[in-house]
C-alpha cells in the first residue's frame, strides 16, 4: 500500500464526536493525514487499551494492511479502541511515532508522548494538555464554508436559533419532559425575538424526542432535520447561519462546537447533571462561553493552540511543557 512520508494517522472508531475531534487536530498538524477507522477484536476490544499482547492481532484479518509499516510520523487517537493502537504504535515504531491520545485512556498517560483530556476529566501529569472543552475544527473559514454549502438557511428570518439535540445518557433523561422543557424555551425566545427555529438531531436522539420538537415546534419558521430521510444533514449549515444557539446539556463534543461559533449558546437542564458534566458545565458559564443572555467575548477555539502546543513537544522531544 502505497503511503506518504511524514504521515499523520487519525485513528478512531465508527463514534463521530471521536471522528470530529482527531481529524480536527490531526488536520491543524499541517501534516498529510490517514483516516483509520479501526475496530478490535475480543477480548482486546473488553480491555482495551490494556491489553497489548498480540499487537496486530487485535485487529480482524482485514483491517491488518491498514495498521502496517511505514509508521507515521505522528498518530492521533480518540476514544479507547483507538488508544489501544497509539499504545502500540510507540514500540512497533520504536519511538520514531509520536503518539497523541485524545481523551483520559484512563491507564497512566505516560504511555503515550502526548494526552489531551479535557480538564473536567482530572486528569494531570507532565505530558498531558488539558482544554477547556472537546477540539473541533470551527474557525471564520469554516463557518463561511457552511454558510455557502447552505445558503437556504441564510433566507430564514433572523434571529435564527439553532438547536442541537444529543442523546439520554446516564444521568440525563431527553424524554417527553425534557422535550417540553425544551419547546417551552424555544417558543419564548420567538415570542419575544421574533426569527426561526433550526432544530437539528444527532445519531443518538431518540426519534420519539425529536418528532415530539417537531410537532411542539410546527408552527415556528424554520426546520426539524431528523435523520437522513429529510435529505442532507443540516448541521454545518445551523452553525454558520445560527444568531443563537441551544444546546442539549449531555454533549461536551456539541456543546464546545456551538461555543466556538461566537454567538450566545444556552443550554436547557431540568434535572442535576452528572458530576463530570456538570464541572464542564461550570467551566463554561465561568469563562463566560455558556449563558442565557450576551454574547462570549470570544469564540471557544481551542485547537489551533493545543495543534501548536503538540509540534512543539515533538520537536522537544516530547519533553516541552503543557
């Protein structure tokens, strides 16, 4: 298989928050970058990224050729099943691979040169980068793109209020309550601003909670993108044209993408949140990113510094300071 010198391998699993975040810092490397999508067998897959006997065996038979020499000059990992193959990566490469791991890979981090874990995690130690939130690749760039690939959006009338709508998680319960909630705040904020709603759902939103939006919020300029079967995913698109977001509480991934718009984000929560969200929670309303009213004095864009901080440490070495 033919590759190109000075590699950069995002690795994930088939989970699009730990897509969107190693290709948003793999991309910021300014390195030519290999999507591997790549999923271990059991009893790997149960223990990972514990388990490294076995190497490449962890891998079925197909996805082998993918995870081969030449090693990359830098790989970047998001998720467990992916810090299993960054794991192994420094020995295979003997050292000649920087490994990056994104998110506590909950083992002890000097496994890897490089872990970024967001600092709600707790998680410390000399080589590990601590954000504010999750990475993304939200910069004026792309949200110009988004406008243009969605430009039916921008005839909607302003104010336009995107919605982002995750998933139930343990802890927080999306459910019939949660959806009138929601659709309560959704009707005020028109009933006083005037505009059009943009209610967008996610792989994990139950589709009972996002047909009961949609019937609660049929009367309101805009749309309720479901799945597939309203046609193109409108997601970039409600970001680039969004006066003002709202955001389901459970996703730290969705909630730092709509901080780093740069328009108001507001979140509606109808119970106590688990402890880890809810100190991202506060870390947000405290530097300012989250509230109900006022704009942020600047967007939350985070991975342009720690894409920065990471060239840094592999020209150190890996030994430059976090």
């Amino acid at each position: 298989m033919l590759r190109a010198a000075g590699e950069c391998w995002a690795i994930t699993d088939e989970a699009a928050g730990n897509q969107r975040q190693a290709l948003a810092l793999a991309g910021a490397l300014g390195l030519p970058v290999r999507h591997l999508v790549l999923e271990p067998r059991a009893p790997w897959s149960w223990l990972a990224p514990r388990l490294l006997a076995g190497g490449r065996l962890a891998l079925p038979a197909a996805q082998r050729e993918l995870f081969a020499p030449p090693w990359p000059h830098v790989a970047v990992g998001c998720g467990r099943a992916a810090a299993l193959f960054t794991r192994l990566l420094r020995p295979l490469s003997a050292g000649a691979c920087h490994t990056v791991q994104i998110l506590d890979p909950r083992i002890d981090p000097t496994h890897w040169d490089t872990v970024i874990a967001p600092r709600h995690d707790g998680l410390h130690g000399a080589n590990v980068l601590t954000p504010l939130g999750s990475l993304h690749p939200i910069d004026e760039a792309w949200l110009a793109d988004a406008r243009q690939a969605f430009p039916r959006l921008g005839e909607l009338p302003p104010p336009r209020v995107g919605v982002l709508l995750g998933g139930p998680r343990k802890g927080i319960a999306l459910d019939a309550r949660y959806a009138e909630a929601l659709s309560q705040r959704l009707r005020a904020l028109h009933q006083r601003d005037g505009g059009s709603v943009l209610v967008v759902a996610s792989r994990r939103t139950p589709a009972a909670l996002a047909e009961m939006l949609r019937r609660q919020l049929d009367e309101l300029p805009g749309l309720c993108w479901r799945d597939a079967a309203d046609g193109a995913n409108p997601y970039p698109g409600v970001l680039g044209w969004a006066d003002r977001l709202v955001v389901t509480p459970d996703s730290v991934n969705m909630l730092s993408e709509a901080c780093g718009v740069g328009c108001p984000v507001e979140t509606v929560v109808t119970a106590p949140l688990p402890s880890r969200i809810a100190r991202f929670h506060r870390a947000l309303r405290a530097a300012g990113y989250l509230a109900d009213g006022g704009n942020p004095t600047a967007p939350l864009r985070e991975t342009a510094r720690l894409a920065a901080q990471v060239r840094a440490r592999m020209t150190a070495g890996g030994d430059a300071q976090p």
